[in-house]
C-alpha cells in the first residue's frame, strides 16, 4: 500500500502517501461502517430518471477533448454513446498509475459506471452535462418575452405565491403553478412597457406546506440578498436583480493564460481593510489587489464570495448559493473586482461550499426543508443529512434537482462573474459517510474504498470536475481535504475525481506542533523534509505553511507563534533586534520558503502572512463586543519604513519572483540529498536549483559541502540572510562555486550524497541560500542569466538600484581572481557587505 518511488536521493513524488494529517480526526460522532475492501457494494438511492423539463437543443460551446481508450472518452465526453458493459469500464488509468489499487478495481469500476449512467441520463433528459448546468436560466428569476418569469422547485409545497415589494407583499394576485415534478412557475407581464418587478427591490417565496402554515422563504436561486442594518439581526431579504445595461458591468479584460505553478493569495475581502469594518469589493480591487501584484502572486483566492448570514462563519455557511455577498457590495461590484484583477494578470479562484449548507431556515436553503422526504428535498433526512460539528445541512447529491442546483452554480460563477477555478471546501465530509469525524487516516487503502465511502459525493465531484473543465478548460481547481485519498487529484479520464490539486494540509499542522512543542535543537530534517514531500506520485499538491485556519481566534499565526509579545515593541529597525525576534524573523522566512519551494507543486499564502500579521481573527461576535478590531489586515505595519516587517514582506515578493525566473513549482525534478541531523541542515534540488537550508541555531558551516546533479558554475539566486530581507549580509553574492566531480559516473553509492557534483558554501546558521547554474552559453556571449532576474525585480518591485537586491547580481566582469572560503575561484568585486553595513551604521548615527 504505501509503496514508493525512492527518498532521499531519488525523486521524492510518492505512489502511495500517508493522508494529510493523522492528527486530523474529524467532524462527526460514528466511525467507519467497515474497514474492508468495498467489492461492488457502492450503490446508492436511484437516481430520478425524470427531467423537471427540456433545455432547448442547441450546439455545446463548451471544446471536447480527444482520447484514445474507450473509459477516457466515454467518462469525458458527453456525446459519447454511454454503455455499462463491463469491458467499457475494464481499462482505468489510475489503476495503472498505482498497482496498489487493483484490489479496489470493483470499487473504480463501480463509481466509473455510476458516473457515465448519469452522464447518459442527462444527455437523454437535459441535452448535456452543460446543458443541464445551465438551470439559472429557467430557475429563479428570468427575463422572458413581455416579463419575468420565476421558477422554484419546491414539491412539499400544496400552495405558493411570489410576494414582495412590488405587490405590497400581498401574493393573492400572483399565486403560482405547480407541475408533475415539484416545480412552482409564475410569469408576471410588464407594465407599460416596464418590468413589473424592479430592479433592485425585495422579493420572496411564499408557500403552503402539508400542515396548512404558510411560511416565507428566500428563493433558492435568487442573485442576491441584503439586509436592514439599522436591525438587529433582521432576516435577509431576496433582491431582484436586473440591472439596465448601463448599470450592468462590462468585462475589459480577458482571463491571464494559466501559469505553471499557481503562487495564490488567499484573501478575505470584507476582513481586508485597515480599518475596523467591512471593506468592499471595490476598494480591494483598487488598494489590496495592486499589493498582491507588487509581491508577484499570479493568482488571487476570494473567500466567503456567496451569501452568508453569519459573518463570523467565515463564509463557510452558505444561505445562498448564487448571490453575491452584500455587505462588501453589489454583483456588479464583485465583476469591477475581478475584472481588475485580470487586468493584473492575477486569475481569480473562489472558494465555493458544497460541502454543506447553513442550517438558518429563515434566509437559507434549509427553509425549503418542510419534514418531506429527501427524494424531495436539497438534503439528506434524519442523521445522514445534519452535521453534528458544523450545524449544518448535508445535501442529497443523489437527487436530481440537487445536481442541477449545484452543477448551475458552479457554471453561473464562472460565466457571470469570470472565475478562472475553485478551491473545493469541506472535501472530506463529502466523501465519507462519517465525514472525517473522529477518524484517523492512517495511509491504508481501506481506509479510502469501504462501504463508508460515499459514492454519490464522488459523483458529484466528478461531474462537477467534467463540467468546469469543459466550460474553462484553464480552470484551476482545488481539493481541500485531509484524508489523503489516492486519486482526488487526477483526471476524471483516469477514472479519478478529477481535481487539479489538493492542499497539503498536513504541513501547517507539522509547523504549529514544531513551534509549540520542540525546542530548536530537536527538530528533526528528516520529519521536515519528509512531511514536505509526502504526497502521491502524479498528484499534484498546494503547499501552505499556513491558511486562515491558523489565524482564527484561539490560535496564532507563525509569526505570533514565534515573536509573540514582542511584536508589539521589538520591530522597529532603528533599534538592534533582540534575540527573540532576531530567530523569528529567520525563521519565519524559512519556514515559508522550504514549504514552497519542496511542499508541492503551488503555494499558498494568506493574507497579511507574508509579512507576519501579529495576533488572530476574530469576527465581531457576541463574545468580542461585537468588534471589528482584529477583523482587519494593520498594512500600515508593512508601509512603515522603520518596522521590520518590510523585510518578511520583501522575501515573500523574491520567493515568487524566484519561481517567475526558474519556474521551480513547476519542475518535477525534485530530489532531497541531505538530511544532516547534526548539521541540521536540509539540501534538496528542485529543478536546476539547489537549495540549502540551515536550521542550526548557533552554527556557521564554511566551506560546506552540497551536491548537485549538473557540473558547471553555481551562484547565489536568492539569500535569506541579504541585508534587505533584515538578515545580516554574511553570504557574498559575487562568488563562483565551481563543481568538482564525486566518485564514479553512473555509480550513484560512490558519489557524494548520491550526487555526481558537489560545490562548497558558506552557510551561516537560520538561513536558506538557493543556488542557480550559470549556463556556458550565456557566459560566453556575456549574457548571465541572472541579469534578466535584476530586470524583472527592477519593473516589479519599483527599486532602482539592485546592488541592494537578495537575489544576485552579475557582479564584476574583470578577469582578476581571488581565494574565498566556500568556492575555488571568484570574480573580483567589491564588498558590498562591507558598504551595506557602513550605510546602515550611517543610518543609525
């Protein structure tokens, strides 16, 4: 089960890998039902067969992919003619990928056959999977020739009216019909000329359900809600929302192509704003948007996008699904937003919950929810479809109508408001019956293919997967889920779920647990790089070293963790740093950058992180007075000249600028060489870079020796310790290392570290130092890489002279050679170490 692909001195992609987190146990009281193999025993409630009605054909817009084998096209392709033989559901390529899931083939096969079933049923019912993803269309409100018409699934329903502001809320006048599949319709004429509904104004649904008590609701699909501020907790309010063209926003920009390696900053727009309050849509695109450009992040991930009654969830109790936030503004203020962004080059990920939705009955999706059965409803009835942890509902992704709602929205946020992708919350309690609650993942396969598993979910999923890519076949989209299941981020082609990536969620727990529990001596190289590199072959991951969830009230982000109280009177540069800070600096920048550079193959940051916002969040609640205070991003501390959190916020803007110039998140050349316990030291290759981390506390290695894989001449790229990242300029950037060969060619146990080369360093303690290959075809027509590195930093980071850059410099070109320690010949050239502390000493005086 756990088989790999090699360690230390080999590719470190796995085949096999532990879950993300052991220590994360769950989100419900009941265990696994079995822990045995899964057979054929993956059924489900059948599928509704019946359509509420026909889209329209029409020819798909959406570009088909070719392949070869019959599983690939038949599980990509929705005009394929769909089959359940058993030798169309024979050749699956994760099976192939892994050996070690052949004992759960009846399980693939299985999930594969109830995914193209579906697929079948829509094309014969919907005309497509696309098609069928397109219910904003017909459900909510639309504009139809001469008027509005609403539609609302809501079969517990015996009577309904359309209430609201333009009928004084008085539904006599506009009661609706009901058809054989639960669907209540109205079309309500336009006045004169005008639409009878305004723009703008409240709208709800009013039903009748079995017991004879009308309720009113806010309908499922409505674009937006809003709610009295001056009220105390007043309920949420449907708005209709048509604006006329000239209040309509119009995108400018196209989406930027998809890069390489995402470098994504995840943000919080209401929570983003220096002030104590809710920022809006629009100044973050103007004032928040420009920083996260300057610091060379290509993508940008918006929480808490859909409505949310509970400001304080985070988001992550959704009300409704397909409206936009209203307390940071309109929909045509998010469009300014994203279209802004793009204009940037940054694409735009939401981070969209179907996990679960809020349990408020008032202004949520669980008001439809009457007691009637599940085949009837969003949700799941009884246990099966409440969260015990999150008090919330659990949808029924074996129900019709609720694929439709669910498929729709994922296709409505990325055509109406030109999301490049999603980031999947709540991924782990879709796919098990016991939604990870007080279950420990322990990496074996059983634990992944049992009778706990839920197939409708993965279904779900896998259509949903299908569905985005087909419509943005760029599209990012990411998993976050704990459990580590082979195959979540493979394509659906492969028989897969069909995710991007997934987040590597077990690296920030390992960082906290460092930071809490070990003193610096007992950290161990060995449990860091292993928990970096813990992920499966051929998936890709996004490593964070820490995400909101570690800034939420209760916790600490690692730069609280490791400065604490003295954050509030040591960062100011004027004065010398004490000891405290001084390792918390250092290492604040090396933990971030070794969980980028070998955690996977992306990297995410949140918001402020990257240059070590003190303190927590802490939504305005009950328990706070309900206080904005620490529901704010302090930028003033990164704009203040003197304060020390510049230079945090500097590395992070090299780290990624890094990754622009050698594109190393991308490369799946990734080998760890040392893993030097009593050096603590960690040198590792990614790509053609080498990179070296020194942990030791005290420890100053001259002339350390590293190997690599290629001979020639190395140099500095990128250096923790530079003057400019707050460091103390003690690694010269002006040095050549030149390559010496270790043992026999082809014979890697003769070799130094099983590397063919090595070179010697200068590696001061608490520092990472990355090296890059001077190529002999840009030495020899004078033109060295790195110059074109100091031209990008120059247009991105607005400096003007790069002899105070981190990253190296071309340095002199006079022929002269000297001895240094670390390198056997070097070029030349001043001491810019000397001339920075000279100016630094000046400063001061």
């Amino acid at each position: 089960m756990m088989g790999s692909l090699g360690f230390h001195s080999t590719s470190v992609l796995r085949l096999g890998s532990l879950p993300s987190s052991s220590s994360k146990t769950s989100r419900n009281n009941r265990h696994l039902a079995k822990q045995q193999r899964i057979g054929v025993a993956c059924g489900s409630q059948k599928l509704l067969e019946h359509p509420t009605f026909l889209f329209p054909s029409r020819i798909s817009i959406y570009r088909r992919a070719q392949h070869s084998s019959t599983i690939s096209a038949l599980v990509t392709d929705d005009s394929a003619t769909m089959t359940s033989s058993e030798e169309d559901t024979d050749d699956i390529g994760i099976l192939r990928i892994d050996p070690g899931l052949e004992p759960y083939r009846d399980h693939f096969t299985c999930r594969v056959k109830r995914y193209i079933d579906q697929k079948t049923l829509l094309e014969k019912h919907e005309g497509g999977l696309e098609e069928f993803a397109l219910g904003y269309l017909k459900f909510g409100f639309n504009r139809e020739e001469g008027g509005i018409v609403y539609r609302e699934w809501a079969p517990a329903a015996q009577e309904a009216q359309l209430i609201g502001d333009f009928n004084e809320w008085n539904g006599a006048n506009h009661t609706m019909e009901r058809n054989q599949f639960g669907v209540w319709s109205i079309r309500v004429p336009d006045s004169d000329g005008n639409p009878t509904i305004p723009h703008n104004s409240r709208v709800k649904f009013r039903f009748k359900h079995v017991n004879g008590v009308w309720v009113d609701r806010i309908p499922a699909w409505i674009k937006y809600a809003t709610v009295d501020p001056t009220r105390f907790g007043a309920p949420y309010d449907g708005v209709y929302w048509d604006p006329p063209p000239s209040e309509r926003y119009q995108f400018k920009y196209p989406r930027p192509p998809k890069s390489k390696a995402p470098r994504i900053y995840e943000a919080h727009v209401g929570m983003s704003s220096s002030e104590p309050r809710i920022n809006s849509y629009r100044e973050f695109a103007d004032e928040v948007l420009p920083r996260i450009r300057a610091n060379n992040y290509n993508t940008v991930q918006l929480m808490a996008v859909m409505e949310h009654s509970y400001y304080a969830s985070f988001g992550y109790h959704v009300t409704n699904f397909f409206a936009v936030s209203s307390r940071s503004g309109t929909p045509e203020d998010l469009k300014y937003l994203i279209d802004k962004a793009h204009s940037l080059g940054l694409r735009v990920l939401m981070d969209i919950v179907h996990s679960h939705a809020s349990n408020n009955v008032t202004d949520g999706l669980n008001g439809f929810d009457v007691g009637q059965s599940s085949e009837e409803s969003y949700f799941h009835n009884g246990d099966r479809g409440y969260h015990k942890l999150w008090d919330s509902r659990l949808f029924n992704y074996a129900n019709w109508e609720v694929l439709r709602f669910l498929l729709s929205n994922l296709s409505w946020w990325l055509e109406e408001f030109k999301f490049d992708g999603f980031r999947f919350d709540g991924v782990t309690s879709m796919l098990y019956h016991h939604h990870g609650i007080n279950v420990a993942f322990t990496g074996n396969y059983n634990d992944y293919f049992s009778e706990a598993t839920d197939i409708d979910a993965i279904v779900y999923l896998m259509l949903a997967n299908s569905l985005i890519h087909n419509i943005l076949p760029d599209a990012t989209v990411i998993a976050e889920d704990v459990s580590g299941i082979p195959g979540l981020s493979r394509p659906v082609s492969d028989g897969a779920i069909g995710f991007d990536y997934r987040l590597a969620m077990a690296i920030p727990d390992k960082w906290i647990d460092y930071l809490k529990n070990k003193t610096d001596k007992d950290w161990s190289m060995k449990e860091i790089s292993g928990i970096l590199t813990n992920r499966r072959y051929t998936e890709k991951c996004i490593a964070y070293a820490e995400s909101h969830d570690q800034a939420i009230v209760g916790d600490k982000t690692i730069a609280f963790l490791l400065m604490d109280t003295e954050m509030y009177s040591g960062m100011s540069s004027l004065t010398d740093a004490s000891p405290t800070v001084e390792r918390g600096l250092a290492l604040h920048k090396m933990i971030h950058f070794i969980t980028m550079a070998l955690g996977g193959e992306g990297y995410l940051n949140f918001m402020g992180n990257e240059f070590g916002h003190p303190e927590w969040i802490d939504f305005p609640r009950d328990g706070n007075g309900w206080s904005y205070e620490k529901c704010r991003r302090q930028w003033n501390l990164v704009d203040t000249e003197h304060l020390r959190y510049k230079f945090l916020n500097e590395f992070d803007r090299a780290m990624n600028l890094l990754d622009d110039k050698f594109s190393f998140l991308a490369s799946t050349k990734q080998v760890v060489s040392s893993t030097n316990e009593e050096d603590k030291v960690i040198v590792f290759e990614r790509g053609d870079l080498v990179f070296v981390f020194n942990f030791h506390p005290e420890n100053t290695y001259d002339g350390y020796k590293v190997g690599c894989d290629l001979p020639g001449k190395y140099r500095v790229a990128l250096d923790s310790d530079a003057l400019e990242f707050g460091g103390h300029g003690r690694v010269s950037h002006h040095v050549d290392h030149f390559t010496s060969p270790e043992g026999i060619p082809g014979v890697p146990e003769t070799n130094f570290n099983n590397r063919p080369n090595s070179f010697k360093i200068l590696s001061p303690p608490r520092t990472c130092v990355v090296y890059y290959r001077v190529k002999e075809s840009e030495e020899e027509d004078g033109s060295i890489d790195l110059v074109s590195v100091n031209e990008t930093l120059a247009a991105a980071a607005g400096q003007d002279n790069f002899e105070e850059s981190g990253f190296v410099e071309d340095g002199d070109a006079s022929p002269s050679r000297v001895k240094d320690s670390g390198a056997e010949k070097t070029n030349k050239t001043k001491d810019v170490k000397a001339e920075k502390a000279a100016e630094v000493a000046a400063a001061d005086d």
